[in-house]
C-alpha cells in the first residue's frame, strides 16, 4: 500500500498563490492514478484534480479550471500548483492514490480512491 503525506498548506490573501506537495511511499511502479480533493466546512469532499499514472493525463474540477495545475515527479511526488487563489478554495485538501489508473467515468469520484493522506489545510483570506 503506499502512504501518503501532504504539505504546504497555510494562509495566503486573495489572488496569491500557494503549491501543495504529496508525497508518496511504499508502492513500486507509476502506472495509477492519484488526486487532490478537498473538504471545506460542512461541506462534503469534493474533486478538485486528478493525474494518470503513465500518459499523465489530467483531470480538473470546474471552479479550479485555469486556476490550479497538477502534475507528478517520477518519484510519484503529487504537486497541486494553485494559483489566483479565492476565499471560496479554503478548505482541507486530500492527497489520494488509487489501485490502478482510473478512466474518465471513474477519475472524479471518490469511491475510486483507496489510499488517502491526512490533509493539509488551506486558508485564503479576502
């Protein structure tokens, strides 16, 4: 199973920026998926973006579109670039891997996910 620690989280003012890491241990091999959600308060865990294992296709969330970029290292590091940030991204966000690559029909929910991290928090002030 490989274990999953996220960091760089924390306060950030309207429109900066903030870049969130995952890193990813005791699992061999690149070919799966992995993705950030997020949780705000009250609010069920939502899809923000996802990345392929391989083609490293990605997969994002309406209202993160043009703003966030994901990407993974060899190493199967997860970065969440998240840039022009709004008070509405504040929110605990996810690092999560699946079993194997998922495809469209699948990449988004939750249920295809079986590994998570602890989350990082993020706040964006107005």
């Amino acid at each position: 199973q490989v274990q999953l620690v996220e960091s760089g989280g924390g306060w950030v003012q309207t429109g900066n920026s903030l870049r969130l890491a995952c890193a990813a241990s005791g699992r061999s091999g690149s070919m799966f998926g992995m993705a950030w959600f997020r949780q705000a308060p009250e609010k069920e865990r939502e899809f923000v973006a996802a990345i392929r294992g391989g083609d490293r296709r990605t997969y994002y969330a309406d209202s993160v579109k043009g703003r966030f970029t994901i990407s993974r290292d060899n190493a199967n590091t997860l970065y969440l670039q998240m840039n022009s940030l709004k008070p509405e991204d504040t929110a605990v966000y996810y690092c999560a891997a699946s079993s194997g690559n998922p495809i469209l029909s699948t990449v988004r929910k939750i249920e295809t996910y079986t590994q998570w991290g602890q989350g990082t928090q993020v706040n964006v002030s107005s």
